[in-house]
C-alpha cells in the first residue's frame, strides 16, 4: 500500500559473475536477448521501466551486461561486476497501490544475474513523527529527551555532558 506516500524510490543490489572464460556472456542478438528488467505498475495502470540491464554487445553475443538507461534494449550505463552495487530509481507517479515485477532472460550457459536487498522507499504526506531518546527505547531504560515532534533535535539546546548518544524513533503521523 503506498496510499499517502510521495518521493516513492526503488533500489536494488545488483551482480553478474564472469563465466569460467573470462568472458561475460550476455547476449543481445534477435535470437537470444539477455535481460533484466524491472517495472512497476501503479493502481491498475500499465507497466513502467524502473530498471533494465542488459547486454552492450549490440546484434552479438558475450557481451557485457550494463544499466540500460534510456530502455532502448542496450546496456550503455554502469557495468554489473561481481560485486553487489547499489541502483536506485524514483518513482514519480503515486496511488494506492504498487506491484513490482521483475522478468529474467538467461537462457544459455554462463549467463547469471544476483540481486538482493530490494527496498521501496517514500515520504509519508501525513508526515512523521520523531521521539529522541538517551538510551535504546527497546530496552525499557530510556529516558525521552524530545518529542513526540515534527520537528529536528537539536542536542546543541539541551544542557548534557559530551560525547552525547541519541535515539531516535519514527512513526507514521496516524500512528506507530
């Protein structure tokens, strides 16, 4: 449910394995076309690319998979190495309710993809609520030093002994 949500955004961890060659394998021919694609649809509309990966090896094959990023069907961004890397993507549309869908093509031998880490973010437009805390409010020993409030803590306000630890909670404006 994304209902009362703005600023929405998509991310991802992203990693592709060389093949035992050394080569990448991605292929981008008419016959085998290698991908990665994530879309989203909102409240029934239709699908929308959010975050595409494909092979830069235009018409061939063993090529590299890359961020499609005008979703043409070519890799021509950051390269997927063996190592997770982060991708994000805003989501400028809003409604009430979100399905993210995620389609892979690999069809031959040493062709592979990884991702973890699939995180939907945004602002509440109710807005937040913020408690600071001295000590972690999950152990019972807290004392509050601030809130419930809208707005920032500033510790430069309350008289304390420094190095000072703060913890903050955050809740929905129409409840925790």
């Amino acid at each position: 449910n994304i209902s009362n949500f703005t600023g929405l955004n998509f991310e991802v961890s992203l990693a592709e394995d060389d093949s035992n060659d050394g080569d990448e394998d991605w292929d981008d021919s008419p016959a085998d076309n290698n991908f990665l694609h994530i879309d989203y649809l909102i409240d029934g509309g239709g699908f929308q690319n959010l975050i595409h990966v494909e092979g830069d090896a235009l018409g061939n094959t063993n090529g590299t998979p890359r961020l499609d990023t005008d979703f043409d069907g070519v890799g021509d961004g950051t390269e997927l190495t063996d190592v997770f890397q982060a991708f994000n993507a805003s989501i400028p549309d809003t409604g009430s309710v979100m399905d993210i869908r995620i389609r892979i093509n690999l069809e031959d031998g040493d062709e592979d993809i990884a991702f973890d880490n699939l995180m939907l973010g945004g602002f509440d437009a109710n807005g937040v609520i913020f408690k600071y805390y001295d000590a972690d409010p999950s152990l019972g020993t807290a004392n509050l030093l601030a809130g419930p409030t809208t707005l920032p803590y500033d510790p430069a306000t309350t008289p304390t002994n420094s190095p000072q630890t703060v913890y903050v909670t955050v809740c929905a404006a129409n409840g925790c």
